[in-house]
C-alpha cells in the first residue's frame, strides 16, 4: 500500500463540519481491481491510536463501508456535516475489510480536525462535498475537486480462514462451553476462568407421607448433565416421612443449619447438625409444618455441595410433603 505509518507530514486534515469525499481504489496490481463482492468495510476515528473499546461504541466517527460496484475494487467514504462535527484536534483513522473471518488492515494515518469560526451551517447537515482527501506524493492533503484523485491502495487478496489453522477455547471449568455444531469453525485461543456454581440446578417436587423411602435422583433435575466428577452424579435424596438420606457417589461430610416452624402453636426451632458420613439420615423435627434448609455438604477445600430451600410437612394423613431446593457444586480441584 502506498501510505507509510503516520506522521506529522502525513496527516488528513479536515475542517470541522463540513462534507467529505474521499474516493478509495483498491488494486491487486497496477491494471488489476480488487474485487470487493462479499466483503464488508469499516473505518474508525478515535482519539487514540488503540485502546480496549471492543465494539468501538467511543469513537468519534465509525462507519460500515457501502460498495456501490464491489467488482470495481473503488469506493467512496463520505463524511457529512454533522459526523464531522467533533471535537478539534488529532485523531487515528483507518480502513478495514473483512470476509469469512479474515481481517484486512488497509489504511492508517493521522486525522486532524480543524476548528472554524462559523458554527450554524452544521445544523442543516447539507451532503454535497466540498473539499476532497487524496494522497499526493505519499503525503495526504486537502485540494479542491477538480484536482482531486483517489486513494490508491495495492493489497493481496483476503483469503478464507487456512484450514489448517486450529484453535480451541479452554474454559475452566469445562461446562462453561458446548460443542460446536461446525467443527471447522474456528475459535479464539484462550481461556476463561469461572469463580461461580460449576453446577447450579433448582428441585421442586412433593414426597408422599408413607413408610416407604421415597427417592428423588439429583439428573433429573439437573441440565446439563453432571459432570462425572460430581458427587451427586448418580445420586439421590431419599425422603420417608421426616426423614432425609443424602445419597452422593462419594462420602461427603454434612452440615445441616434449620429452621422450623410447628404446624399447631407456631414455636420456631433453630438447630445445627453435623454428620461426619453423608449417609446418615437427618431427621426433622417432629410435628414441624414449615421449615428452611441450608446444608453444606463437602469433601475437604476441594468440593463443596449447598443445598439451599424450604419445604412444608403434611397435617394430615395422606398429604403430601412439598420441597423447593436450590443445588449449587463447586469444585476448586
């Protein structure tokens, strides 16, 4: 490409608040166009010469390319008024295609905006150019149109993402990604890390007074699948009557905090359990109607289970009781 990287002799300069044509030409060759078709075009006008804005939604000026004769390989970018209309001073501008993934840096060079004394004209946004930009011996320069020629720029050809080209996002912990439908679609190479739930599931479901153990498995409430890792892959919570049995795939430790509520005079008990084995069963207090959960289950510092919810216990015989359980895993293994 002719234009070499910015300096203060190679600097587009532009009156604040007025129109601007500035007419592009692509090349492959001297006598060869580029040809544009299916390729879109950005140009951006910031401040500073790069920073972290990912969408570009602080820049001064950013437009999308429209290719009027893409096969052509020749363009206009056409500033009005009003998107001229910024702050004086010096600004980074540059050009960029892209198709099928590829990016294509074009163009770079400084912008300065110069201020005017007349304001109002800016306020009736006329379109028709008044001054264009063009590259004359390597500097850039504002000259009347009659004089005006394009910008000239000799590319290769933006070719499709190589398929040899392999890249994979890792995330930490896994479950955070899903398979991509397109195998040969290709990613960015980093990773994520999550300090949240690796697994976070809710359970809602009634248990019949009976007794009879009735089990309640932790997949079926769960999406996506447990991990295999988990404790509570292929286990259960098995309810008869007042009484719970935590079934993990491995031997957890227990810590059970309660309230409950009495179904006849109202008296709240508070109370904290410890079991050392998962396995044992936790009762809850007799004639209770109404009551809060929230256990800890854990192997070590490395995993962690917390059962957080309420549930209510039937008066009479043959009700039902109602459960209502949020499911958080976590794993700093």
């Amino acid at each position: 490409m002719i234009l070499p990287t910015p300096s203060k002799d190679n600097c587009l300069k532009i009156y604040r608040g007025t129109s601007v044509s500035l007419p592009v030409k692509i090349r492959v060759s001297a006598k060869i166009p580029f040809d544009l078709t299916g390729y879109e075009g950005f140009i951006t006008v910031k401040s500073a010469m790069w920073d972290h804005d990912y969408y570009d939604s602080r820049a001064a000026i950013k437009k999308n390319l429209v290719f009027e004769n893409p096969a052509s390989g020749e363009f206009e970018i056409k500033l009005s008024p009003k998107e001229t209309w910024i702050e004086p001073g010096e600004y980074y501008f540059d050009i960029q295609l892209k198709k099928d993934n590829a990016i294509a840096h074009l163009v770079f060079f400084k912008l300065e905006i110069i201020g005017l004394p007349t304001n109002r004209t800016a306020t009736e946004l006329t379109e028709p150019p008044t001054g264009e930009a063009i590259v004359e011996n390597g500097n850039l320069e504002i000259i009347l149109p009659e004089k005006s020629s394009p910008i000239i720029i000799y590319t290769p050809l933006i070719s499709k993402t190589p398929t040899n080209l392999v890249e994979t996002i890792t995330a930490e912990p896994a479950y955070l990604l899903e398979g991509l439908d397109d195998p040969d679609e290709p990613q960015r190479n980093f990773k994520i890390k999550s300090y949240g739930a690796q697994v976070a599931f809710s359970m809602k479901f009634e248990s019949p007074n009976n007794d009879e153990f009735n089990r309640f498995y932790f997949e079926d409430f769960s999406f996506p699948n447990l991990p295999n890792d988990c404790p509570l892959k292929n286990g259960s919570l098995d309810i008869r009557n007042n009484q719970i049995i935590f079934h993990f795939s491995e031997e957890l430790g227990v810590e059970i905090y309660e309230m409950a509520i009495a179904s006849i005079d109202d008296k709240v008990t508070a109370k904290h359990t410890s079991l050392e084995s998962s396995a044992e069963p936790y009762f809850v207090p007799m004639g209770t109607g109404y009551g809060v959960l929230d256990i800890i289950a854990h192997l070590g510092d490395k995993k962690q289970i917390c059962i957080k919810g309420n549930y209510t216990m039937p008066r009479e015989l043959g009700e039902k009781s109602t459960w209502f359980l949020k499911i958080d895993y976590f794993n700093w293994d």
